[in-house]
C-alpha cells in the first residue's frame, strides 16, 4: 500500500500542513498579505534571522510611530505611508529601498529626535544581512 505523499503525518502532537496559499488576518490591520511559500515551522521552527528580522522591523515601526507627532505634515504623512509597507520579508524590503532611505532621511533630518529611528534602522540593517 503506497501513501499519499501530500497527506498529513500522524503523531502525537497537532500537525498542521498548508498547501497553497496562507493569509493570516489580525483584525483588519498589520496585515501583511499572501504566504505562498512554505513555513520554516515545517521544519522545526523559525529561522532566529527571521526571528531578528520580524523584531527590528516591529521595533522600526514602534519608534516611526512615537516620532511621527513631532514631524512636520508632510514628514508625518511620509512616515504613515511607509508603515505599511515595512514587513519581516528580506526580499520585499529590499525592493522598496527607497521607502527605506526616505525613513532615513526624516530621522536624519528630525536631529535627536530622530535618532531612536536611526538606531532602528541600523538594527533592520543588520538583519537584513
């Protein structure tokens, strides 16, 4: 008797297995989109670099938010613009660069103020990688 290779394993613990695309929805906000890849809790859990990465991009869009107050309009409405778009998905952060360097600008530009969102930015930086 052959088993089919796409039904679920059986163990004592709970198993569960997406095949297709996965969207996880937290109350109509912070949503990030469509998973159509695999987990890595497939294969025994998160990676610790993906692990770093959801941490420093939670930590960026902690300090954009606490600065965005004292900008000016325009910085302010830059900074909510940018929210959305920072994600834990190292391919989609590096293609929206630019979004990246304009958070820079602003917390450059923003003197002590700015300078939490700098460290912020660093530490996305290096895990980025």
């Amino acid at each position: 008797m052959s088993e089919d290779a796409s039904a679920p394993t059986r163990s004592a613990t709970s198993t569960t297995h997406h095949h297709g695309p996965v969207v996880t929805m937290h109350g109509g906000q912070g949503n990030i989109g469509i998973n159509n890849g695999t987990s890595n809790a497939t294969f025994g859990g998160p990676d610790r670099s993906d692990v770093a990465l959801t941490a420093a991009v939670n930590e960026l869009s902690d300090r954009l938010r606490e600065l965005a107050p004292q900008l000016t309009p325009d910085q302010a409405q830059a900074v909510e613009d940018a929210l959305p778009e920072l994600v834990p998905d190292r391919t989609v952060l590096r293609e929206r660069a630019l979004v990246l360097a304009s958070v820079a600008q602003i917390a450059a530009a923003s003197g002590a103020i700015g300078q939490p969102v700098g460290l912020a930015l660093g530490q996305l930086f290096g895990a980025l990688g």
